[in-house]
C-alpha cells in the first residue's frame, strides 16, 4: 500500500435521491489538510461530524453519524466510507446538502470513478495501520467478526438467508487486489426484501428506493430486469458495508478478517471493540506507521 497520507485532488459533487429518506441530497468531497481525517458538515448548520466510530448514531438499515450533543445528523454515509478507504483517501471534507449522501446506483463504483478522475493528492505525514498480535472476535447471535494476524488484507464474508434468490453464499476478497475491488466489490449494490419495501415505507424509510439503486427479491425472484452484477452480488455487498463501516477507525487493518451474517450493527460494534482493546494496552493491537521503518513524517 502506499505509505504517504492521501486527500482528493480536487473538489468533486454528486447529486442524487436519499435511499431512506426520498429527499433530494447532494454531497461535496473536498481536499482536507494531512492527519485531519473524514470529516462531514452539514450544510444547514455549522457542526462538524467526524466519521469515527463514536460518531455513530444509528446502525439501522444504514450507518448514520451525529452524536448527543450535534443537533444534525448524516445518514448512509457507508457506501461513500468503503471508496474513500478503497482508494487510501485519508483525509477530506465532506459537504452534505440533505439528511443522507446519495444513494446513486446502490454501490461504491461511482464515487470510485469520480475520485479516480480528478485523482490524490500525497500529503506529508505517513500513513498509520492497525496491526494484530493475537486473535480478536466479537459474536452475537450466531452472527460473529473475527481477525487473525496477518500481513495480508483479505477479507471473507458468509451470508445465509432464507430466501431462495439470495440464499446463502461467501466470497474472499483481497483489499489489495485493484481488479477483484474494481470488478466486483465496488459495483456491487444494496439489496432488499420485496415483503420489507411496504412495512419500510410505512415508517418513513427506504421512501428513495428503487430498482435504479437496489436489488429487490421475492421469495426465489429477483425483480431487476438487468439481473445481478455478480453471482455473487450479495455477499460483495455485505462486504462493502464491512469495509465502509471499519473505514471508521480511520487507517487500513492489516489482517486475514473473517465475518458471517453481520450488519452494520456489528460492523461498528467490532470497530468500537478494537478501539477498546487498543486503550487497554492488551498487546492485542498495535496501531503505527503502515511502513515499520517509516518516521512519523516526511517531506511533502
């Protein structure tokens, strides 16, 4: 991986349709200053929301981000968390106009291809890694996240649903690989159940979803006319949420990680966890310069 922080070449805007909330939302990402971080604001007030995991407000159908004390929140920022994390954006600023980033076609891609257009810009200071001495796991329900050390950045996922067009199935994903991320974990899209989309809407979610941005099933039917992106589309998008959510921590996790039927409820709650653990000083985790020879700066 690259070892120099990264922020975004220059500005880039996205406009589109709020999954949950139908409303009209557009988002600008903008170049930050080096060891800033992701930060969002919104446009209908002052606050600064930092994507951390203690930002996190609410992991339901989404990963939305505020806190006690901000009156604003925003909302399904991990689809545009997993592209900045895919392409090693360290820092930037993100300008949100609504209560959610777009939705757009339901995936990363285009918020991967409108980065990859205007390009990064390398920053002076190094990049930092989260690194693990032992083993870490975090269960719930028959439903669990696991890492072991490793120098790789593979990542495994398992989903077993019941119904029959999803069904169960799992994919092994190396986040170094420029052709698996591009061909197939970035395209792949949110999904839904058809008998959800009423009972969703009836709350006031999910009233921007469409077959233009999700896949919809019934039972052993899938509802797009254009199919599925991947055989494997569902599983890839369990995937994308993991690493837009873990994106949270702010640094790459160098690791073999392995997680079965989880959500962003776990997702962010595994996050939290290996925060915990490193302010222990257990030795389960290390977190340093990504390069082990790397000082903590070097000249822009």
């Amino acid at each position: 991986m690259r070892l120099q922080q990264a922020t975004i070449a220059a500005p880039i805007a996205f406009a589109g349709v709020g999954l949950h909330s139908g409303l009209a939302c557009n988002v600008v990402i903008g170049p930050a200053r080096s060891g800033s971080g992701i930060y969002f604001r919104r446009k209908e007030s002052s606050e600064v929301i930092r994507a951390i995991p203690q930002s996190v407000s609410s992991t339901h159908l989404c990963t939305a981000l505020g806190s006690s004390e901000l009156s604003s929140t925003v909302a399904t920022v991990e689809h545009l968390l997993a592209a900045l994390a895919i392409l090693g954006v360290d820092n930037a600023a993100i300008d949100v106009e609504g209560p959610e980033v777009p939705i757009l076609d339901g995936s990363a891609a285009p918020f991967i291809k409108a980065i990859e257009g205007v390009g990064l810009q390398l920053q002076a200071e190094w990049r930092s890694a989260y690194r693990f001495n032992r083993p870490l796991r975090i269960e719930d329900r028959g439903r669990y996240i696991a890492i072991e050390p490793s120098e790789t950045r593979i990542v495994h996922v398992s989903i077993d649903f019941a119904e029959a067009a999803i069904g169960a199935g799992e994919v092994i994903v190396d986040l170094d690989d420029p052709v698996a991320i591009h061909t197939r974990l970035a395209p792949a899209r949110t999904f839904c159940r058809l008998a959800d989309v009423a009972e969703l809407r009836g709350r006031g979610l999910a009233l921007g979803g469409s077959l233009d941005n999700a896949v919809v099933v019934d039972a052993d039917r899938l509802l797009n006319d254009d199919g599925l992106r991947d055989p494997d589309e569902f599983a890839l998008h369990k995937t994308l949420d993991l690493v837009g959510d873990l994106a949270l921590l702010g640094a790459p996790i160098i690791g073999s990680l392995r997680a079965h039927k989880t959500g962003h409820d776990l997702n962010v709650a595994f996050a939290r966890q290996i925060e915990r653990e490193l302010a222990s000083g257990s030795g389960v985790i290390e977190f340093g310069p990504l390069s082990q020879q790397a000082p903590k700066r070097i000249s822009a």
